[in-house]
C-alpha cells in the first residue's frame, strides 16, 4: 500500500442548519486516482472545497502531503491544484493570458508562467489556439482549458470536479489520457463524476456519498462484486442501490 498522501478525517460542514458534509473521512493514496460518487447535492463539492483551502470546516482536518489544512493551509495550497466544477475563467483574454494569470497566482514568476502555459496548452492539444480568446472556444476547449490551469505550479494533488461534464468523447479522452498520464509520474488525484462507467474506468478506488456521509468505499471491482457478478453488475447498480432511487432536486 502506497503511503498516503491525503488524510482527512471527520470533516464537517453546515450551510443555515443543514449539514452538507456530515463527517468524511478517508485517505487517498500518493499516486492514487480516488473517485468521490454522489447524487446532487451529496457534499462532493463542498469536500473538496474544504480540502482546498476554499472553505474552511466546522470540525475535522486532513492533511495533504503532511501539512494540516488548519495549521498550514498556504503548504497545502502550493501542493494542490483544483480544477472547478463551474468554470472559472477570463472570456475576454486568451488561453494563454488565462494560464499566465492562474500561474502568476500560483506565485510564478512571468517567464516560469509563461513557460509552464505553452507545456499545458500543449498537453491538452491547444497549442494552436493559445492566442484566442476564450469566448470564442467550445465546451471541450474550455474543459481542457480549465484542467490545463489546475496543472499551473506542478501540483502533487489534483482536485477534478466534475471535469468532464457536458463534452464530446474526444475532448473526455483526452481529459482521461492527461490524468492517466500525470498519475504515472505519481500525481495523486480527487475525482467527481456522474458518469459511473468513468468512475470504473479510471478510479483505483471510490467513495460514495450522499447525505454528506460516505456510504460505501473500495474498489470498484470489489463494490461490483458486493451485489453480484461483477463482469454484469455496474458501478450504476451499484450507485443505484447505495443511494436510492429518489430524485434529489
Ligand atoms: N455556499 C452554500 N450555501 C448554502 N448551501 C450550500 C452552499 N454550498 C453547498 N450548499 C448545500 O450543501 C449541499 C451539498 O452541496 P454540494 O455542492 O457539496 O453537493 P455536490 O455533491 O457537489 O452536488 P452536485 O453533484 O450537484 O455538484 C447541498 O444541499 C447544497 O445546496
Ligand atoms: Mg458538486
């Protein structure tokens, strides 16, 4: 068993009364791709806006490469990179400008900035597009857009929200390529997703939530396998059963 890079450990979250994350705990390995499952509004984001240094929890604490969220939040930021589930970027700049400016935030100085945009936009295939301007990109471009700035300053952990909602299987496998690829060269990844079959498909282990507890966690053959024959039953089944078939908006 690799060593952990993350632990967190009873982490708690309320919004007016209502208890969103109701105490997470888990571990994720270094150079582990670790799946966060839920329906809506299961607390997958509000997790790892914790874990990120976003918001900060009403009890518990994790520590990502050593360094405690509540005690050293600026170590666990330079370690992390965090690619939103809603899209945070400048529309009116280019893709580079927009990687340069996350990379400056990162506290890059402009030459490493614009050193490490020209590596990332190449990563994702972009590079012929790196003077224009977001506006005028399509949902795929802005995708990879977006996970090219989460990779600014080299982070050792990733945080993926939902990264490849709403786009075509080009743009999603090169999404999966990248993270595949990273993981190798050890970065260690949180991942949310709806798609089930991408769950199975690229996570080393996962978590399912809902209620802002964790319901289930382990591999994904091993869930698959808890239900039935595992080479029939999916991850959806098994997601299915675990959470319910009760709408949830
Ligand atoms: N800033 C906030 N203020 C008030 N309530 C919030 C806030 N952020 C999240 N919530 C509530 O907390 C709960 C968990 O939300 P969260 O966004 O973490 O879910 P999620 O699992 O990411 O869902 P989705 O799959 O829809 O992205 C929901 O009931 C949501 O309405
Ligand atoms: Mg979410």
């Amino acid at each position: 068993m690799a060593e952990n890079f993350l632990a967190a450990q009873d982490l708690q979250k309320s919004f007016n009364g209502n208890k969103a994350v109701a105490g997470v705990s888990f571990t994720i390995g270094k150079g582990e791709i670790f799946g966060l499952l839920g329906p809506n509004g299961a607390g997958k984001t509000t997790t790892i806006r914790i874990l990120s240094t976003v918001l900060d929890a009403d009890a518990g604490d994790a520590t990502i490469g050593g360094f405690s969220l509540r005690k050293n939040p600026a170590e666990v930021r330079s370690l992390i990179g965090v690619c939103p589930q809603d899209l945070a970027l400048y529309e009116e700049l280019s893709a580079l400008d927009n990687l340069i400016f996350f990379g400056r935030m990162e506290g890059l100085d402009g030459k490493e900035a614009r050193s490490q945009a020209m590596v990332n936009l190449a990563l994702m295939e972009l590079t012929e597009r790196a003077k224009g301007k977001i506006a005028k990109f399509s949902g795929g471009m802005k995708r990879r857009i977006n996970l090219a700035i989460a990779l600014m300053g080299n982070p050792k952990l990733l945080f993926l929200d939902e990264p490849t909602v709403g786009i075509d299987p080009q743009s999603r496998n090169k999404i999966f390529e990248t993270i595949l690829n990273l993981r190798d060269k050890g970065l260690t990844v949180l991942y949310t997703t709806h798609y089930m079959e991408e769950a199975d498909r690229i996570c080393d282990r996962v978590a399912i939530m809902d209620g802002g507890k964790i319901v289930a966690m382990d591999t994904p053959l091993r869930l698959r396998s808890q239900i039935g024959d595992p080479d029939k039953v999916t991850l959806e089944d098994v997601f299915l059963k675990l959470t319910g078939r009760s709408l949830r908006d």
